[in-house]
C-alpha cells in the first residue's frame, strides 16, 4: 500500500479492496482519521462486493427512507438522475447544500462511504467538504468559549424531498409527517473527536435549524454568522471523484455539499433536465465509537487500536 498525502484528504494505492489484511484496515482507518477523507483507488467492485467492504469494515445502517435503497441492496443510498426505467432507482440532485449526512438523527452515521457508478461526460463530479475542527481553530478563544457552552437542534425537514404519494398534501401536513417520522434532535455545538481528541463545531447550514434557549431570531442571527465564517473560501476543499475511486470520510469533522449547480430560474425543471446523467452509490456506516468524547461513559464504547 502507498499513502499520497494531497492538499485535502489522502489517496491510498496498490489496495485490493476484497483481499484486505487486518492490517490495511487499521491503516485505512488511522488514515482516515487523521486526513479525514481517504480515497481508495482503482477498485472495481459488484455491488454486493461494496457491502461486503462495507460491512468488514464499520457497520452499514440503511438510510431511514426506503425510497433511496438500492433495490437489492438496502444499505446502499442511491443519488441518480438517470430516467432511463431500467436503469431507473434512488433520488435525484441529493446534497446539493452544506450538511453532515444523517446529522438530523439522535445516532449520526458517523462515516461515509461512496462509489461513483456513473459519471458525466463533460463536467468533473466533485464534492466540496469544509473541516469544522480548522474552522474552529480559526475561530478567537472567546468564540470557541461561547459555542462550548451552546447545544444545536438539528432537523431534515428543510430538505425533504416531495415524493409522489405526498402529492395530496399541504406543506403543514408533510412537516408533521417529517416530524413524526424523525423528530428534531440535539447535539453539542462543539464535540470532541473520541479518536484524535479534536474539537469540532459540529453544525451545518443545510441540517442545523435552531440554538437550544435561544428564539428564533436570535437562533439565526448566530447560525448564520457560523455558517458565514465557516463557508469561506480558504476553509472549502473540493475534490474530484473518478470511476474506480472508493471513497471514505469522517462526517464528525466534514460537512459536505455535492458539486452540482443550483438549478436558478423560473423555470426549474427545464434547467434540471439539462443535467447531465449521473450516479453515485452511498453508504453510511457506524464505526464503533460515539459520536464525541463526552458520550462515551454513557455508550460504554472502548476506542479500537489503530496504526498510527
């Protein structure tokens, strides 16, 4: 195996994914935790030999909503455009907006797993993803201080996307089905990584709606000064995926936003049809420690070894 560091994440080389030693794990895994994103080159996996890795490595949990499952595979959160009816499954123009996968849930899947399946032919697929423990770092101590001591409600509901059964529905009634599927819930605003002992502000523009004591006008008046120092330009990072990459990041310390274009217009479905084909093969997983440092007496969770 060859480690290349890059400005952003790492690349690992010479790895076959379906004759990994216990070793290569504990590499990949310390890798990860320390570059944040690893990416796996030159792997040609079926599906099932992606679930496998999956499994082997972390634990996989299906995404709530079965509407993105890959229909063989339920672990497998599928983002596609492809209308094509045979090759026709999972949901459109997903995460194309700053958040931290399944952040809105009381157990975040704490990694990320991704295989680009199909790619377009005349732009680069790429994801951007900012460190919220550098843009911590960044922040002066009395910041830091004040957000320790604050905790953020999170929620999906603003990114829902209406399905075809919803269609009878007014938007009051999707929100209390979205609220009754999977209520609001709280996480520190800064946590510790269990592993490297980092702090990190652990919040996003897309899934963080709301400061915990604080109204809702006050709530947005920090929110969006947060979200407006964290998404600079010197803290976003964006990398491009190629067919072959198998791709892996740590959604403690990254928030993510896909690529693509916001469709802008009056018309914006005639802009989205524009939208060349792609797919991409998702799956989150646990990795057997908590979410931060302080849940770990309660969760009752010893940190794995890793090689370093």
């Amino acid at each position: 195996m060859e480690i290349f560091k890059n400005d952003f994440g790492c690349e690992l080389h010479g790895l076959n994914i379906n004759s990994l030693t216990e070793k290569d794990e504990k590499i990949i895994k310390s890798s990860l935790y320390e570059n944040r994103l690893v990416i796996i080159k030159n792997q040609t996996l079926t599906n099932q030999e992606y679930v496998d890795f999956a499994n082997k490595f972390a634990t996989p949990v299906p995404y709530l909503q079965e509407n993105y499952h890959h229909p063989d595979h339920k672990e497998i959160f599928v983002s596609s455009n492809i209308q094509k009816t045979k090759d026709k499954m999972g949901v459109a123009r997903t995460g194309g907006y700053w958040h931290s996968d399944t952040a809105f849930e009381q157990n975040p899947k704490v990694l990320t797993m991704l295989m680009p399946k199909v790619m377009p032919k005349t732009i680069k697929r790429t994801t951007r993803f900012i460190d919220m423990a550098k843009v911590y770092q960044a922040m002066s101590l009395k910041q830091q201080q004040t957000l320790s001591k604050m905790t953020f409600i999170h929620s999906g509901r603003w990114r829902y996307k209406v399905r075809p059964e919803d269609i009878n529905l007014d938007l009051t009634e999707i929100l209390a089905m979205i609220h009754a599927v999977q209520p609001p819930v709280e996480h520190p605003a800064v946590i510790t990584h269990p592993f490297t002992k980092e702090k990190i502000i652990y919040a996003s523009r897309g899934f963080t709606i709301e400061v915990k004591n604080e109204g809702l006008d006050q709530s947005k008046v920090i929110l969006d000064e947060l979200f407006d120092f964290a998404e600079q330009a010197q803290f976003i990072k964006e990398v491009t995926w190629n067919l072959g990459d198998l791709i892996i990041w740590d959604n403690r310390f990254l928030q993510h936003s896909s690529g693509r274009q916001a469709a802008v217009g009056e018309n914006l479905q005639a802009e989205i049809t524009k939208e060349e084909e792609t797919m991409m093969f998702r799956i989150t997983l646990l990795d057997g420690m908590p979410l931060c440092d302080s849940l770990r007496e309660n969760a009752g969770v010893a940190i794995p070894e890793m090689e370093v």
